[in-house]
C-alpha cells in the first residue's frame, strides 16, 4: 500500500473516530430523539470500520464510566481548562469526562496507553495472539500495535509501537511479506522472527531462516541469518550479534532477571507494566545493597508478580489503580 493510501485511510478512520466521539456525547444526554437514535443506527451500520471504531469506543467509555472516581465538577474544569492538559487530551474526550464526572487520572489508566486506530493493539501487561486470514500466527507483547495492509500483491504487517513474534504462512498467491515501521522495512525470507520498536531505534531477531532488513533512509540492505539479531534506525544497520534468549522469553509470557537492584527492576516493571515505581525512602543504602532480584515473573499477571516478590524479598508494595503507581517499601 502506498503511503499515499495509508494517509488516506488514516484520514478516513480519524473522521469516522470524531464522528464516533460525537454520537458518544450525544447519546450520553436524557433527551435524544427517536429520530436521533435511528440517525445513529443508520451511521454505526454505514460500514463495517464504522462499527468496528463505535465497538471501541463504546467499550473504552463504559469501562472509563466503570473506573472512575466523582470530581467536583469546578474541580474537573479547572484541570482540564489547563493549556498542557489539552495538548495531551483529545477535544471531544474532555467533555466525556465532564459529562461522565470521571476522574482524569482514570481517563490516562484507559487510554493512555491506547491507540484506537490501530487493527490490534495491547495495553501494558497484557500480551495477545493474532490469526491472520492467510494463517499467519503474530503474538504481541505488551504496548504493542500495528495494522495489517493486504492487498492482491504485497502482504505488510505496519508496526506502529511495540513488539511482535511472527510466524509467517505459505501464501497461495506468492506475495512477500514485510514489517514496516518508522525505521525501516524488513522482508521475510523464511518463517519467525521478532521486531522490537524501541524510541529511538528497532531491534530485529531471526529465529528461523532469515530476513533482508532496509533503513528508510539508506540503500543499505543486510540478510540477517536465524540465531542473529541487528538493530537499526533509519539511516543505518549495527552489526549483528548472536540472539539474546532472555530477551525473547516474553513469548512464553515472562520477564526474566538476574541479580537486579531495586532499582534496575523497578525500571523493568515500569517497562512491561506501564506504572511508575518509587521506591520508600525507608530503605537505607544498605538494605538496597542487599536486594537483587532473580527469576521469571509473568508479565500479565501483576497480582502474582506482587505476591511472589513480596514472598521472596523484605519488601511490601502498594499500588494504586487510578495513578498506576506502586510504592516499593521496606517490610
């Protein structure tokens, strides 16, 4: 697909998502006419991407409605009538919040993290397997989207963020097959293999056969073998290096860690949870010096992350749900 076309489309989806946030306000009122609710059933079935955008938002406005705490609406109106508050806040989702009487901290728990344009998508501490029509198997870690652009001719997989494992299928029609994102493109040349989009750069790992990888920027192509991984921005490719399997255990649902300080798992959990971490200043440097943390934890379950860290190590964390931050402190 061209970039033309995705633009296109990008463009259209964004219309129907402002119309969507529309009828989500109005429908939120007492008074909507009979006339209004058959206006609006004409509009969700238009198409098939109409119902598809209404779906999530729907779902996302329930469960914010579900999560959230009352405001004093004075209190409401002043944080969101903030300069920066708007820079991060869509326009129409404001006045959700102001109708709905939700806390703002809520809103940033559902959406933040949350891209509703993108075919599939997961939130932090959630992972999820994805079927293709063609049969190609895609997992996706944790804060991870992307789109699927099939055509007659091409078969591209566009990540937007994130992470994804990919085990392609043999395709009747012959098409390649390609990940693209802000960096680069990368052509399959066999079967699986892993794309992670870090901020400033991707990191490309091949478990079987290979896999051509091109920055946007360059004429440089490099076919990566399995058992390798390279990483790449748009203007050049590192030098390849043999696969780290710690970095790969998150298909099997884990983070594994050896020997880390507090602190340096506090960032891990940061990572793959999407809470921030502080750490009590009851502990002394030289309780700290005492902690390392070891061993798998599962990265969708943080109830049990929690109770195996408090089981193995003298330490005691609270969360809170509408700040997603935890207190790491001294038990």
């Amino acid at each position: 697909m061209s970039k033309n076309m995705r633009s296109k489309n990008n463009n259209i989806e964004q219309e129907i998502l402002e119309q969507a946030l529309e009828w989500i306000l109005l429908l939120d009122e007492n008074d909507v006419s009979q006339e209004q609710l058959n206006e609006f059933e004409a509009w969700k079935n238009n198409s098939e991407k109409h119902q598809y955008i209404w779906n999530k938002i729907e779902n996302a406005h329930k469960k914010l409605t579900v999560h959230s705490q009352q405001l004093p609406k004075h209190l409401t109106k002043n944080i969101l009538s903030n300069k920066n508050t708007h820079k991060l806040i869509p326009y129409k989702f404001i006045y959700i919040v102001l109708i709905s009487g939700s806390a703002l901290s809520a809103y940033f728990y559902i959406f933040n993290d949350y891209d509703f344009s993108a075919d599939y998508q997961t939130r932090y501490g959630e992972q999820k397997t994805v079927i293709l029509d063609d049969g190609t198997r895609i997992l996706l870690n944790n804060k991870t989207a992307f789109d699927v652009n099939y055509d007659e001719n091409n078969r591209e997989i566009a990540l937007k963020f994130g992470e994804i494992y990919i085990e392609t299928a043999k395709d009747h029609k012959h098409r390649p097959f390609t990940v693209s994102n802000k960096e680069g493109v990368m052509l399959a040349l066999g079967t699986a293999f892993n794309v992670q989009q870090n901020n400033h750069f991707t990191t490309l790992s091949v478990i079987e056969h290979a896999v051509e990888v091109q920055p946007i920027q360059s004429q440089q192509k490099q076919i990566l073998k399995a058992g390798y991984s390279v990483s790449f921005d748009a203007s050049q490719i590192s030098k390849a290096t043999n696969n780290n399997a710690e970095n790969l255990l998150w298909h099997k649902g884990l983070v594994l860690v050896n020997r880390n300080s507090l602190d340096e798992f506090s960032k891990i959990i940061e990572k793959n949870y999407g809470v921030k971490v502080l750490i009590s200043s009851d502990f002394s440097l030289e309780d700290l010096a005492k902690i390392e943390i070891s061993g798998s934890y599962p990265i969708q379950d943080q109830e049990r992350l929690i109770e195996l860290l408090e089981q193995a190590y003298p330490i005691k964390i609270e969360k809170s749900f509408f700040t997603k931050k935890w207190i790491i402190q001294k038990k």
